[in-house]
DNA sequence: CCACAAATATGACAGTTGTCATATTCCAGT
DNA sequence: ACTGGAATATGACAACTGTCATATTTGTGG
C-alpha cells in the first residue's frame, strides 16, 4: 500500500503520545519506534509536527468510535459502556498501565512549536478544537443511544458526557495507580447510574 | 520571608503544567513566570526539574485538599461537592480555560528526564506515585464523608472515585471546549447519584 | 565592623528538538 | 528503455533544554 510509511507514523505517534504525552513524543521517537524514514516527515506531513499531532488525534478519535458505535447499536447502551471500560481497561494492562488516551493528552499537555506570531494563538485551538470534537463525537454516541432506549433529551447528554468524562478521568488515575481498580468502581457505579435511569423511564 | 523565592518557584510550576503540561514547562519558564533568579534553581531544588514538579504536585494536591475537607466536614457531602466543583471551574474562568489540573498534567504527561540509567524509570514512578497519592487523598475525603452520612463503605469509595475521576476528566474537557457546559452537566448528575444515594439510606 | 553562609547572578556545557535543503532511490506510465 | 514525480536518505541549522561551575551579592550573628 502507498501509505503505509503515513499510516504508521501517524499510529506510531498516536501510541507515544498516550504514553508520554505530546510534547515528551518526538518525530525522531516516532520514526525510532515505528521504524520509517525519517526523511519522509516532511513528505508525509508539509504542515510538520503540529500536522501528526492532528491526524494522531482524529485517527484514535475514529479508533474508538467506530467499535463503540458498533457495540452501542448491537448491545444497547449498557452493552456498549461495558464495550468502552473494556477497550480501555485492555488498553491498560497490555501496556503495563503505559498508555493511557491520545485525545486527552492533547486536551492537556499543549503543543508548543514555534512561537511569537498569533499563528501560535490559533494553531493550538486547532487542536484543542479537534480533541473536543473527538469527544463531542463519543459523547454523541453514547447519548443517541441513551435516547433511542427511551431517556430524555437532557437526561441523554447529561449522561453521557458523565460517562466520556469519568472514563478519560479514571484511565489517568489508573495509569498513575498502575492499577485497575478505579476503572472497576467507576464501571460498577456507572451501570447503576444508568439502569436506574433507564428502568426509571420503563416503569 | 526566607522561603518566598522557593515557595514562588513551586506555585509558578504548578500554575505553568496546569497550563501547559510538565514537558512544555521549563525551568527558564518558570523563572520568567515568576521574577524569580535563575541562579538559585539549583540551590533551592538540587535534584532539579524532577523535584520541582514533585513539590508542585505536593503543594497543587493540599491547596485543593485543605478547603475541601473544610467544606465537607462544615457543609456536608453535596456542599463539599459544589464547592470542589466550584473551585474548578473558578479556576477554568479566571484563567480563560487556560488552566486545568496539574496533578492530572503529570498523570498524562511523563517527565522525561536524563536517560539510560534505571534511575529512570524508577524517578518517573516517584512522580506517578505522588499524583496518585493526590487521587487518592481527595478520594479519601469524599469517602470519609460519604462513610459519616450513613453509606456503606464499599459505596462510600466508589462513589468518591467516580466524583474526582468524573471531575478531573470534565475539567479536560472543558478545557478543550473552552466552555462550563460539561461541568454543570457532569455537577447536576453527580448530584442527583449522591442524593438518591443517601436518601436511600436514611429511608 | 567583620566574617561566614545563604542566596543570587552569569555564563558555559552537551544533548535534543523541529525544520529545511539537498541528494538519491524507487517505481508506474508510456 | 526512459522519464517524471513520488518517496526516501542524509546532513546541517538555529533554538532551546537541564545542569553545572564559578563569581558575586546579600543578610545576619559575633
């Protein structure tokens, strides 16, 4: 395939990004680790660093939402949450609590690249912007599901900002912890919260 | 005062990864943000920057610690909870959605100091270790005023999990939306599971 | 007033970073 | 076979980083 030097990169720096976080993963790191040219950087991605950083985020963003979407439609909105807990809490241990989300690294560790000009100002909402769109996007999954079984409007994304929120939370605890346990409570608190809401619009 | 320089130095760090993340502060920064000397870096912080962030992880986890215990033991558990949430999103609006949590910047964000040695990774443990004994201090608050309101104490520690995982998240999020939206949802679902939680128990 | 340690100033160090310019290799289309 | 553009290789650049060694200042106890 012609883009697969590209596609590694951009897999290559989404994973170093979830465990070191943005500014700690370099493109040399990136072609270290995912053994590709270096001198393709430039070729791949004219618009540099800041460029990567932007196709890693929409990259993991889509990695997690299409399974999710796939899981919601098929299992329903319990279903689905546990499908999401479960992609992290294996995403966890595989990496020996290495790798935490690629997105929340970009909501808080700011790429600073070249400075002065107010390129700068707007070239970090840029990304800002797409990490909020990645999770605008989950949010918006969880909360159509929420809907369709039957919850309010309000209720719905309530909800389901709760879940994407106390999930990115608790995958950062965990990788601090080293140690499953929070997203085991969060997981167990989060079905409650949910059958109950759910229940209470059946009955 | 004789520590004014030291303790302006650490509450500058702290102010600087909330903002930026650990990596994209340095040590010039700190000193520029500060108006503090350059030169008495290494007499105040001899382990350098690796100590730098570890106080401020230290001083960020008791200013947060302090008053919301305060506010637990004088306002009750839903009181404590608005104030903790408050608290945050003071800070969001004051500072234009620039700062967020430090404690969660070094969490996403590994140092990554001189490397080789196994000093390495046993340092970057040091720094995960004291961000989660900041999780875990907050936690233990929310906990121990759940437990005195009458809750079980298996229900007592997950709920304070979900709470600071939930808000440490949103506070991301919203720092990648540059908008409360996501707090004032995420505050009025907590509030509605703590409620039914210890109404549940009084009745 | 003096001495002595704490605090600050200043400059240098090797290493790394993102970026770019230039060469070289690869490979499909004719 | 060959040509033209895509892809890769290689090295260099200035800027920045954390750290350290060496002055110089400051403030306080004698």
């Amino acid at each position: 395939m012609t883009t697969t030097t590209r596609d590694k990169m951009i897999a290559g720096a989404a994973d170093l990004m979830s465990r070191r976080g943005v500014n700690a993963t370099s493109m040399r790191d990136v072609v270290r680790h995912t053994a590709t040219p270096r001198g393709s950087i430039s070729h791949h991605f004219p618009d540099g660093k800041r460029q990567l950083i932007a196709e890693a985020v929409t990259f993991a963003g889509k990695q997690v939402s299409i399974p999710l979407e796939k899981a919601m439609n098929e299992r329903g909105v319990i279903g689905g949450l546990r499908a999401f807990v479960a992609s992290w809490r294996r995403q966890l241990e595989a990496t020996g609590f290495e790798a935490g989300c690629p997105v929340l690294a970009v909501a808080v560790d700011r790429y600073v690249g070249e400075a002065s000009d107010r390129d700068d100002e707007t070239a970090q909402q840029h990304l800002l912007d797409l990490a909020d769109g990645v999770f605008a996007d989950w949010r918006q999954i969880m909360r159509t599901a929420l809907l369709r079984e039957g919850l309010a409007a309000e209720r719905s994304e309530r909800l389901a900002t709760l879940v994407v929120a106390s999930i990115e939370g608790t995958v950062a605890m965990c990788r601090a912890s080293r140690s499953t346990d929070a997203l085991d409570q969060v997981q167990e608190e989060l079905e409650t919260v949910l059958s109950t809401a759910l229940a209470r619009t059946a009955g």
